[in-house]
C-alpha cells in the first residue's frame, strides 16, 4: 500500500475520532442531566477547536423535549457564545437565543431574555434586527427585557417601534421607564432631556442604587454619566451593603462609584476579585477626584450590556 495513502489515512481517521469523541462527551453530558444528575461541564466544551462542533450539539439539545436538558443546552449555549471571539458563533448563538424567547417554558424564556441583552449590537444580524422589531411590533405590553433589547440592537426600525408605543400611550410605568433608557441609549436627545430631569428629582437611596441605576448605567448617556459621577462627590447618604446577611451601611456614592467605573475607560481604581475597588474609601476617592479633574470632558463610555 502507498505510503502516503496510509498517512492520509491515519490522519482522516484520527480526526473522525476525535470528532466522535468530543460528540459523545457532549451526549454523556445531557444524559446526565437528563437523568437527574448534576455533572460537570467539560472544558473542552469551550475550546476554539470545538466551538463549531460544540455549538452545533448544542443547538440540537436546545430543542429537546425534556426542559432540563433543553434549559442546560441554552445555558451552555449562551456562555459559549459569549466567550467567544468569532462573529458567526455569537450571531448563530443570538439567533439561536432569539428563538428561546418564545420557548413554552417560562425559565428558559426568562435565560434568553438576559442572556441576549450581554451581548453587542454586531452579533446581531439583518434577520436578528427583523425579529427584534417584529416582536415589539407584535407585542401590546413588550416588557423590560424586549424594550431594553431593542435599545441595545439600536436598529433604525427599532426605534421607530418604541416611538410608536411612546406615543400610543399604552405603555405601563415601568414599561415606559425601559423606553425612555432605550430611546436615549440609541441617541435620541429629546429623551434624553426627559430621562435627565426625570433622574434629578429622586432621592438616592436602596432603591435609586439597586433598581434605578442599572438602566441609567445602560443608556451609556454622557450626561446621564456627568450626574452620576456629581452624585458620587457629594457622598452623603447611606445604602445597604447588598449583602442580604448584613445589616451594615455604605455610603451609597461608593455603590454608584462601583457600577459606574465598570463603564469608563481606564478608570485608576484596580478591583478585588469580588469586583469590588480596592483601598480605603479615602484612597478611592482621592484617585477617583484626580482621573475625573483630567478626564471629565474626555472619558470615554463603554458600551455594555444590561446585567
């Protein structure tokens, strides 16, 4: 037999059985979960090499009829997608997500909703664009997460749809609270204005620090920014630490600092790896005063997700 026929030969083979055993690691993994078990992920699930194969797998478990394998198969789904760095995985993976969105299952709903607001307006494609919009268009009552969706795709369309839900006056409180955000993450100024003078007038407390801060965070306004960080140098009330098993009190200017330099560039404080910023309040402060007496008509936003 030619030598180089049997090379080949032996090559083709090593990669079939490679592809057939990462294929059965992936079905060990579901057939434990299936059967009531809790087992570890494989790495190998998130390795480059296996991104495609994985994803594929994947892909086929998130439409299984038994709810946990399928629940797992879109928790995986989504992580994978996140991590990583090639367009086509996190497109198909937004797609993929898209789909969940209307899944019988209200938890796996509930995944795919907060899963795909982590992720960047390029991830989604033209088809991606047209199902977010068709969703607003077909929806009374869209919700948080659909309006903040939509806010973060920034779709011409898009806007356009939250506009008309504005202006149809059908919209429930909250429900208009995620479309102002939304409108002002995709530059609309005129709301901007509204959501500023709005912001202005509440008292900063538990509330303002745990459920008002998030969609401000993700309007990536640089005003809506400005006064954020003029809320940090007055420093005078008091919020729970977030930990439910403590009583304790912080400053809530720290709490705002905290969520706040997660979305700036090169903000001199480094964290702990709870996330949280290292030193002293003092030692925070004073380098947080000097960076924002240099940077304060020059730092730049990130744009981010909504967590």
């Amino acid at each position: 037999m030619n030598r180089n026929f049997v090379l080949i030969l032996v090559f083709v083979v090593n990669i079939l059985s490679r592809s057939f055993s990462q294929s059965a690691e992936i079905d060990r993994y579901f057939i434990g979960i299936s059967g009531g078990n809790n087992p570890a992920v494989p790495e190998s699930f998130f390795l480059q090499k296996n991104e495609q194969r994985v994803q594929k797998a994947l892909l086929h478990y998130c439409a299984d009829t038994f709810l946990m394998v399928r629940k797992n198969a879109f928790l995986l789904l989504a992580s994978q997608g996140l991590k990583s760095g090639q367009a086509e995985t996190r497109r198909k993976t937004v797609t993929a997500l898209l789909a969940g969105y209307n899944d019988v299952n209200a938890g796996i709903r509930n995944i795919c909703r907060r899963k795909l607001l982590l992720f960047f307006q390029d991830d989604f494609d033209n088809a991606a664009h047209d199902s977010v919009c068709m969703m607003l268009r077909k929806s009374g009552h869209p919700g948080k997460y659909l309006l903040l969706l939509a806010g973060l795709t920034g779709n011409i369309n898009t806007i356009a749809e939250i506009k008309t839900l504005w202006n149809n006056g059908t919209l429930t409180p909250e429900e208009k609270w995620y479309a102002l955000i939304s409108l002002v993450r995709c530059g609309e100024k005129t709301y901007e204005d509204l959501l500023l003078g709005s912001v202005k007038i509440l008292t900063v407390n538990d509330d303002f620090v745990y459920e008002v801060l998030p969609g401000l965070l993700f309007s990536c306004s640089r005003n809506i920014y400005d006064y954020l960080f003029s809320l940090v140098f007055e420093g005078k009330t008091y919020c729970s630490c977030g930990n439910p098993d403590s009583e304790s009190l912080v400053l809530c200017s720290l709490k705002i600092l905290n969520d706040l330099s997660e979305h700036v560039e090169g903000f001199p404080v480094e964290r702990d790896n709870g996330g949280g910023l290292m030193g002293s309040r003092r030692e925070i402060m004073e380098k947080t005063d000097e960076w924002f007496a240099e940077n304060k008509s020059a730092y730049r936003i990130i744009k981010k997700g909504f967590k």
